[in-house]
C-alpha cells in the first residue's frame, strides 16, 4: 500500500508539472486553454468518483486508439473529479494517469469540487475516501491533490464555437483576460467563483443569487452578452445532474453530466465527441 501511495503521489507531481503546459494542439494561457486544432473533442462533466463511467467513456470514443493512429484527439475534462464516489481515489488516480500518458491530448479544468478552501462545495469527503485507502499517508496526497487543484486552468475556448466551463459564465467580465486571469484577480473579484458556481436558470433574464450560497443563475441576456465577448456560439458546462445532457437558453448553453447512480440516481449520463461546428448537444453520447 505504502508502494501504491508514493506512486500517487509521484502521478500529482508530474500533473503540476503538465497541467499548464501546451501542445500543439492547445495553448494554455493562465487560466484559459485555447483549443487550436482537433479531429475530435472528447468532453467528459462530473465524474465524482465514477470510475467505471470513465471507462465506459474510454471505450465508447476509443480514445486510445484514435489518438495512437490519428494524433489530433482533445479529452477535456470539465471538473469535479472526487468527492460523493466510493471510488474517488481510483478515479482520480485514472485521471491523473491519462493526463501524464496523453500530456498533448488530455486537459483537465477545475470544478467547483477543486475550488479554493473558502469556496469548497460540501459534502468534501476525497479525505474520508484517501484516508480509507491510504491510512499512513492519506494527508500528504490529499494536501499534494489540493496543491494541484489550485493550478488547474478553469476554462477552454474554441473560437468562434464553444466555451467550455464547469459552472458557468460570469456577468461582469470585461474581456477574455478577465477569464484568464480568474485565478489571480480571486478572492478580490469573483469570476473565479463564477466560472466554478454558476448555474443557467430560464426563469430569469439577468442573474440573481445561486442558492448553492456561491456564484449566481445567470439568464439567457448574460449568456448573449458573454458569447458576443468573448466571440463564441455555445457554451459548454456540467455542474448540475441530469441524464446526461441538459439544455438552457435556447440551446444556447449545453449541460453534460457524466456520472451515474447515487446521490443523483440519473437513469443515464453522456459525454460530447465534437467533430465540427454544429451545436454541441448533437454529439451527445449516452449511456
């Protein structure tokens, strides 16, 4: 066991070491990772410790396959990784384990599940779950995960199609270095806590305060006046269970759920493999 946790924590530091890197196919400023070029586009919503729905995901894209023969393969994750799966430390390890094999190929955003200490969502048991499995050095890989965490980006753009985020978008950015620099403007401005909290409602037009108690529900005037910005169609997020996949504003913003059984008890979940520009809902896979 001892062997399996320094293992683990040798995956994170190589993952601090890559998350922020680019490749040919995206470039990762601060915060924001710019797709530039892809066959296909792999997008995966909350896992929460669902590990056998990430390899049913593998197997239904045949990620590994297409990216050995063809190279020009994106796997985006949209966060929320741990937490609420008995197989949170498994599903992670997986993650991490993708990203260090694939390092041009798979990027991985931050969740509001990886979000900064005062903004955590609860429940936040990953520590239960790596202290069950790791009891003698649960809390050095838990406090490696966090460190990790902080240095996720937060959100990827396809020009002139999609934005792609795990919460939502913010209402008062000014431009796309205001997304970029999220982390770095957080906790003084809040689109940090925006782009990991937000939620798209149809019941308003403008936003009001999430009952979450973090970030907003933004209506479909936020989402016009976000995509006109930042020169995107769609925006693409997760953040809150459905079958799979969910649509607000029109079509406008598509909601991907990943994750399958309790707490949410969802009948299916879905990923997205993008291959050109229609609306990101017509690459839906379900399971």
């Amino acid at each position: 066991m001892s062997s399996d946790a320094q293992n683990f924590l040798n995956l994170i530091e190589e993952c601090k070491r890559l998350c922020l890197k680019s490749s040919k196919l995206f470039e990762v400023k601060e915060g924001l990772v710019e797709l530039k070029h892809y066959s296909s586009l792999i997008v995966i919503g909350d896992l929460h410790g669902d590990l056998e729905s990430l390899e049913i995901i593998l197997r239904l894209s045949d990620f590994k396959r297409l990216v050995e023969e063809r190279g020009d393969v994106l796997l985006l994750f949209l966060g929320d990784y741990g937490d609420r799966g008995f197989q949170t430390p498994e599903t992670i390890y997986e993650i991490l384990k993708l990203k260090t094999s694939y390092p041009e190929n798979v990027i991985t955003l931050r969740g509001n599940h990886e979000s900064p200490p005062g903004l955590l969502a609860h429940p936040h048991d990953t520590p239960f779950f790596l202290k069950r499995r790791y009891p003698d050095k649960w809390l050095e890989i838990y406090q490696s995960l966090m460190d990790l965490y902080d240095m996720l980006p937060h959100a990827a753009i396809v020009d002139g199609y999609a934005f792609f985020v795990h919460g939502g978008v913010p209402y008062n950015i000014k431009s796309k270095e205001d997304v970029a620099n999220a982390r770095k403007l957080h906790p003084s401005e809040n689109i940090l806590e925006q782009l990991l909290w937000n939620d798209p409602s149809d019941e308003i037009l403008d936003i009001t305060p999430s009952p979450r108690g973090a970030g907003y529900l933004f209506g479909k005037n936020i989402t016009l006046r976000f995509t006109r910005l930042i020169g995107v169609k769609y925006i693409v997020r997760s953040h809150e269970p459905c079958n799979g996949i969910s649509l607000s504003h029109d079509g406008l913003v598509t909601t991907v759920f990943s994750r399958k059984g309790p707490p949410y008890f969802n009948t299916k979940a879905a990923f997205l493999n993008i291959k050109e520009g229609d609306a990101p809902y017509s690459y839906a896979v379900y399971f």
